[in-house]
C-alpha cells in the first residue's frame, strides 16, 4: 500500500485531519482503535486486507498514512519505540558494514550501536556532519549508510543535510535521518535527499508525554517494503491505542511547535544575557555557529535549547529550584522538560567521550512547551539565581 500524498495538501491540513476517512463503515471522523490481534478471513485464502496485528492493523495504517504524508516519503512504518524505530532502520545491515553517524548522538542510540550492534559486527564511525568535505573523508571502503540527527541530541549542533546526501549518493550510501528534533513540522529530510527519516514518535508527534512509540519513513517504495519486512519479522510493533493517540497528538503538531517554538526564541535571548549561564546552544540566536546552515534546511529552530551554567556545581541547585519546569527525561511535550544529559540522557556515554564532543556537566537542556513564557522565564530567573546565591554562601 503506497502512503505518499496524492493531492498537494498542506501539512497543516493533512495533520489536523490525520485519521479522517480510516473509518470506511461509518464514516467516523476520528480514526476508530481496532485492539484486534486477528481477523476473520472471508474464506479460505481471502482476507479482508488484515490477518493478524504484527504484520498491519487498520489503526497503525491510518498513522503509518499521515507519516508518510507528513515527512514526504512514500512509506511510513510504525514502531512501539523511537529506538526500535533506530534499531529496525540499522537492521538494514550486516556484520562488518560501517556506519558513518553525527559524533553527537542520543545516548540511547550511541548505546544501541556500540554495546548492542559493534558486538554483533557492525562498526560505527564518527564526525561532525556539518562539513561535507569531512564526511567524505571519514567515507571508508566498508561503509555502508551515514547516520545523522540535526540539531544533535543535546548540543544541537548542525548537520548539513544536503551536502551529507550529496557524499552518500556519490559514494553509494544510504542516509538515515534521526528527524526528531525537529519533527516534519519543522524539517523534511527526504526533500533534501535522505533515504530514510526516524522519529522518536514519543516526542513531537505524540506532544503529550503519554506514550512511547517510533517511526521510520522511506523515501522510496523498495525500502518501505524491507522495513515492513523488518517490522513484522521483528515485531517491534505500537499497539492500536498508542497508534490513535499518535493520530490525536499529530492534529495539533503544528500549533503546538509554533507556539514552543515562538517562547524557546524569547527564552534563549534571555539565557544569552543571564550572568549565570555560559553558553547557550540554539540554532535560533543569532551567534549559533551553523544558523545559516540550520535555517536553510529547515523551517525554524524549534524548541529545544542547551546551556551551559558558569559552574557544573550550582547544576543540582538550579534544576533542584525549578517550580514550573519540570526535571524529566523527555522533550517535544506540552510541558517543559529540563534535563541533566551527562548524567541522565547521555549517561551512558563515557565521560571521556562526552568531554570530547564538548558535553559538560555544566550542560542542561531545556525543552520549551506551550506554557506561558513569562511563567517559564521567571521560573528559569529565579531557579538560576537561588542556585549562584547558593553557590557563594557554599564558598563564604
Ligand atoms: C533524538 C532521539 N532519537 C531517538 C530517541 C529514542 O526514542 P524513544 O525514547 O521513543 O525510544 C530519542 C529519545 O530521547 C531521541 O532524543
């Protein structure tokens, strides 16, 4: 079944009526929950388009639908995680193929591929994918695919997407694309010539820190039938709820990334000009390294900003004096999210790695949700300065 959008809809349109004409027999605007694991069969050999809730589901189709839609692929498949999403995607792979991925990566995904995927053959290679001449470079003779996010989990630093896809068609790679920083709202990989986009379904997609669930969308047929293989050899499927409320998330996707958008830009200008914090990494301010680059790829900086505090030790003060933002492991919700990566997202990265990329102890990152910005600009205020007075009576 070919999931590309026929008509030229607007994204806004084809996300706010995500769902609507799933429901063949009744005609129920929002999409119906099938929690069938099985299906009748008309008669021997003749199904009516299901068989059996791992291999598809009406529910799971009418999300896989807008995905594809959404990200402009020609094929979406429905995972139960964002990291079964990453690990089918890898599945495309045998041992002794190399992976060519952003040298800063989700700690779950940078776990994934060195304590579950390096023992079973396959090597990772990393660089800094904001530079097509040094992703040529790093290009081995084995390798096989480049793996890139952008922004980067957590120092939003900048791939150049076009440049990355322009090296891997030269050189016969495909290119993965972690999306989920940014969700299609903001940022549509394929049209910039990626293969393959993943998406953390937990974050922007579902918006509401009430499920966990993936999605790997293919730009062209061919692949979006070796995932589907993928997918039901494996079984890492979402089950029929968790796929309606995707549905349900993604019809306010837009209103809600302008709107957490609009507050991280008034947030990061005041962090730039806090005397307690040091750096702030936001691809939205106008000293970001890559701002140029980001913003030609994409439709704006979105809604995650990381900051460094002038000491990692006033780090426990500061998120411990948070009233309105919440510490809590996730992004792209409603509610802001603050995190402490070297411990808490990243923890699983060496410290000797993570001091390689430049990931400090110093570093929180914030995600911007769609509560009011002077409430989330004053919390931030008075949280940083409880912490750097705190700070001073510990050395007086
Ligand atoms: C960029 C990125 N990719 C993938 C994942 C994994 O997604 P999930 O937690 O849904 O498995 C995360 C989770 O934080 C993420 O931030």
């Amino acid at each position: 079944m070919k999931h590309r959008a026929r008509q030229a809809r607007s994204a806004r349109t084809l996300a706010a009526q995500a769902g609507v004409g799933a429901d063949r027999a009744y005609g129920a605007i929002s999409a119906p929950i099938y929690p069938s694991a099985i299906y009748h069969y008309e008669k021997f050999g003749k199904h009516r388009g299901f068989d059996y809730s791992r291999a598809a589901n009406p529910t799971r189709d009418a999300l896989e639908k807008v995905l594809a839609q959404l990200e402009q692929g020609e094929r979406a498949v429905a995972f139960s995680s964002g990291m079964a999403a990453v690990s089918a995607a890898l599945g495309l792979f045998g041992p002794g193929d190399r992976i060519l991925c952003s040298d800063d990566l989700y700690g779950g995904t940078y776990r994934l591929f060195e304590r579950v995927l390096r023992p079973l053959g396959l090597v990772f290679d990393y660089v800094d994918m904001g530079d097509a001449a040094r992703i040529e470079a790093a290009v081995r003779k084995r390798t096989k695919a480049l793996f890139i996010e952008t922004p980067t989990n957590p120092l939003m630093k900048i791939a150049d997407l076009r440049g990355a896809a322009a090296v891997a068609k030269r050189h016969g790679l495909l290119t993965l694309v972690d999306n989920t920083f940014m969700s299609p709202a903001l940022q549509r990989p394929i049209l910039l010539g990626a293969d393959l986009v993943i998406q953390s379904a937990t974050k922007f997609l579902g918006g509401h820190n009430d499920l966990i669930g993936g999605a790997a969308i293919a730009a062209d047929a061919d692949l979006g039938e070796r995932l589907l293989f993928i997918q039901k050899a494996v079984g890492a499927v979402p089950g029929a709820f968790d796929c309606w409320l995707l549905l349900r998330g993604i019809k306010t996707l837009h209103l809600r990334v302008a709107r957490a958008q609009e507050t991280a830009g008034l947030l990061a200008e005041f962090l730039a000009g806090n005397p307690f914090v040091a750096r702030v990494h936001y691809p939205g301010l106008a000293g970001h390294p890559r701002r140029a680059l980001h913003m030609a790829q994409a439709d704006g900086p979105g809604s995650i900003i990381s900051f460094e505090l002038r000491k990692a030790a006033a780090v426990p003060d500061f998120l411990g004096a948070l009233r309105t933002v919440l510490l809590a492991e996730s992004l792209g919700g409603v509610e802001s999210l603050i995190t402490h990566p070297s411990t808490m997202t990243h923890a699983d990265i060496p410290l000797e790695e993570q001091a390689a990329v430049g990931l400090t102890p110093a570093l929180v990152r914030l995600s911007v949700g769609i509560e009011d910005a002077d409430d989330l600009r004053e919390d931030l205020e008075q949280a940083l300065g409880r912490a750097f007075r705190g700070q001073r009576r510990k050395k007086s």
